[in-house]
C-alpha cells in the first residue's frame, strides 16, 4: 500500500483504504447531487423569489466561482496543515451552509449561501482524490478511481429523480435539507472511518501572495465570460490576463509556490490532459441545465417527469466510469480518454437538432450516448493526471483537476448564461420568448460540440506525447 506521511500518533498501518474510499465516495456523493437536484427545482426558485433568466444561472455560477478560485489554495494548504483537516472543516462548513439554504428568505441569501457552500466545497476537493490517490496502490489506482467516478455519476443519476420528487412533494427547500442531512452523516464517518494524516509540504510556507493572485486570475477570466456580452467583461477579462502575468512572474521566484508551475511546463501528458479536462467540463457541464429548462418550459414536463427523462445520461455515465476505471489499469488510459471525448462529441451534435417536437426517446438516447462517452473520458483522464506525478504533488495535481473540473463547469455556464442573455434577454421564460429560448438552445449545443472536437485533438496530441 502506497502512503503518506502520517501524524505521529498514527501509523501505515491503520490507514483502511477501503474504509478511506468508502468516506471519499460519500462526500464526492454531495456535490453533483445537489448540482444536479437543484435543476429540477429552478423553476420553482425563480418562482419563489421572482428571478429571471440571468439570475438562475448566478444559482449554479456563484457556487462554481468560490470553488475553483480556492480549490488549489486550499490543496496547497492540505500539503502545509494536513489533507484530512482541510477535508473534514470542508464538509462540515458546506453541510452548515447547504442547510442554511433551505432557509434562505430570498434570492440574494440563497446565491450568498451557494457562494459560500462553494468555498467549503473547494476545501473537499481540493483534498478528495489526492488522499485516494496516496493511500491506493497505483496497480488498483484505476479502479478506485472508477469507483469515485461512478458515485459522482450516481449522484447526478439520483439527483434528478429524486430532486425532482423532493420538489414535487415537499418543495424545493427539502433539496438542501436532504443534502445537510448527508453531510452530516459524511462527517461522522469522516471520524470514525478516516485515519491517518498527510502532509507532504509540513514547515514550509503557505503563499499567500501567490494565491492571491492566482484568485484574481480566475475571478477575473471567469466573471468576463460570464459578462462578455457589456464592457464589463472585456474589463473583467483584461483585469484577469493582467493577474495571470503576474502570478506566473511571482511563482517563478516563490520558493514555496501555491502551485509548482513546473507540472505544465515540464510535463506535456499532465499539461494536455488537465487542458482536454477543462475543455470536456466546459462542453458539457451545462447540458442538464439547458435540457432541464427546455424539458419544463418548452415540452410542458413537470419536475419529476424532466428528472426522469435526464436519469438517463447519468446512468449510463455510472456504468461506464466503473468499466473505464478498470480498463485504465489495463491498457492506456490518455486513449480510451480520448475515445470518450469522441463519443461526447457525437451526442453533442444529435442535440443540436433539437426542437420542441423531438421524440422524448430520441433524447433519451442521445443522453444515453453522452453518458457513455463522458464515463469513459474522466476517470481514464484522472489516472493520466494522478499517474503524471510524484507523490509530492498529489495535492496540486488534484487540486488542479479540480480547477479544470469547475472552471469548466463556470465556463459551460457562462456560455450559456451569455447565449441566453443575447437570444432571451433578462426576461422570464414565458411562451412568448420560446422561439428564442430554443434559439439559445441549439446555438449552446453547437458552442459545446466544436469545443469537445478541439478536446479531442488535445487528448489525442496528449496520447501520441506519452
């Protein structure tokens, strides 16, 4: 069994990798739920506390900012204080404020709650896959990581279904509720289950200034594609390429960076494949949301039934991240990668075809065909990037996976956000604007199609590299 140093009144020995993986699926179990429950109940939010259009996407926008700016901060911190005490203070917080949110009074509360739930979150994850990846020998690495993987997708498969009955029967505020209650059950186990400590980087100093910076850097390129549509983003973007200089001017000098800059520029296989994962989560991340709003607005489904209908790709997903996962270990992981993007690209292009009479089996199917390929892409990626480096930077490097993970999904949503800000406008979605409301539609899917190409020919390149 491969370790990390562990505190001094523990040993190797007491580290339960099964018991350890058993924790970490649980608290991977929490996230995509919610994400993926909360869709089910937007319209019903945006009824609540009358928001329109623009301000259910800061719903899902102001948990993904927090998380991707801090993700690598907070793995850094793991590697100076302890990875299990980062971890641990991360479920408890974001199970306190996911339950708050369920007793938001208004909609400015709520998106501060997400926004702090993703600070939390970042603290998780940041963490997550590095503790898995120092505790699993490397010969069953796949595997376990194909089990992580496939929680996630079970959770996105539960989150619809049972999101969308939670919304039906009790209201949208038992979402929150429900996820508090794992939460909490995560953090007891975390107690109990979890063993051990892993600090890799103990006595050195945290960078303060470089995470700083490198905060900016992701504020600024994010929140200009959000707002690429006014001056605003164009400012917002400027502001960011100017903190990107300088962070990678100051990191360079940093004798304790908060990211070892050396992983991208020394190591092609770990640079492409942490580009092909930013690319596959930005053509992807936001296809529930849009296919939510269409299934509810444009094809009169309620909740559960839209809930129903989106189970399909997050099924499939499970299915097919268990099987990667295991073949990973087996033969070439950056390949059956990129055959992954591939077929994501091929369901992208059926939903471009999207109208409001489509055949709700032929959806189902194209689902069916994401499912497959985004299962077969990630934990294969994963592999790829955990295997690409030293103990030393499992942190980073899960950290970083992490960053391209949500800065994906940030992304996936800012291109929605601003395809439906240009077609809708801030407007209700009402049967008056349908017509442009599938316009956004079909323009987003044909954005998310031509990204997972250029993802294949990033993943392939990575391929022919190793």
């Amino acid at each position: 069994m491969q370790s990390s140093t562990a505190m001094p009144e523990q040993t190797a020995a007491a580290i339960h990798p099964g018991r350890t993986l058993l924790v970490l699926c649980m608290s991977a179990f929490l996230v995509p739920f919610m994400g993926s429950a909360i869709n089910l109940a937007l319209p019903e939010i945006g009824e609540a506390f009358s928001l329109k259009a623009v301000g259910l996407t800061w719903l899902a926008t102001a948990y993904l900012i927090p998380t991707a700016i801090f993700q690598i901060p907070f793995a850094r911190m793991g590697d100076l204080l302890g990875r299990k005490r980062v971890f641990v203070w991360g479920v408890i917080g974001f199970t306190a404020c996911t339950a708050a949110s369920g007793l938001a009074p208004n909609g400015a509360t709520l998106i501060a709650l997400r926004f702090l739930s993703g600070v939390f979150s970042a603290m998780m994850f940041g963490t997550n896959i590095a503790i898995l990846t120092a505790v699993v020998p490397p010969e069953e690495r796949g595997r376990a990581l194909g089990i992580n993987a496939a929680t996630v997708y079970s959770s996105l498969a539960a989150g619809p279904f049972l999101g969308g009955l939670l919304t039906h029967y009790l209201g949208w505020q038992s979402i929150f509720f429900t996820c508090g209650a794992i939460g909490l059950a995560v953090v007891v186990m975390s107690r109990f289950f979890l063993k051990g400590e892993w600090t890799e980087s103990r006595g050195e100093k945290f960078d303060y200034t470089g995470s700083l910076f490198y905060g900016l850097t992701i504020l600024g390129l994010i929140c200009g594609f959000i707002n690429l549509t006014h001056i605003t983003g164009v400012i917002w973007l400027a502001a960011g390429a100017a903190a990107f200089i300088v962070f990678v001017y100051y990191e360079r000098r940093c004798p304790s960076p908060v990211i070892n800059l050396a992983l991208f520029s020394g190591n092609r296989v770990f640079a492409l494949s942490s580009l092909a994962a930013l690319i596959n989560y930005a053509a992807t991340s936001a296809i529930g949301f849009m296919l939510s709003l269409y299934l509810q607005y444009i094809r009169g489904c309620d909740a559960r039934g839209a809930g129903l209908i989106l189970i399909a790709q997050a099924c499939m997903m499970t299915v097919s991240a268990l099987v990667s996962g295991r073949l990973s270990d087996r033969f070439p992981a950056a390949r059956l990668a990129t055959t992954g993007m591939a077929v994501i690209v091929a369901g992208l292009a059926g939903l471009v075809f999207l109208t409001p009479a489509t055949p709700l089996a032929l959806i189902v199917v194209w689902l069916v065909l994401l499912g497959a390929g985004f299962g077969m892409f990630s934990s294969p990626n994963t592999n790829v990037i955990m295997s690409a480096v030293d103990k030393k930077y499992y942190g980073q490097a899960s950290a970083t996976t992490g960053t391209m993970r949500l800065t994906g999904q940030a992304m996936s949503m800012g291109i929605a956000g601003m395809v439906i800000a240009l077609n809708v406008g801030n407007r209700k979605i009402v049967p008056e604007v349908h017509p442009q409301f599938m316009t956004s539609v079909r323009v987003t899917f044909i954005i998310f199609a031509v990204l997972c190409a250029i993802g294949v020919y990033a993943s392939s390149a990575r391929s022919a590299s190793k």
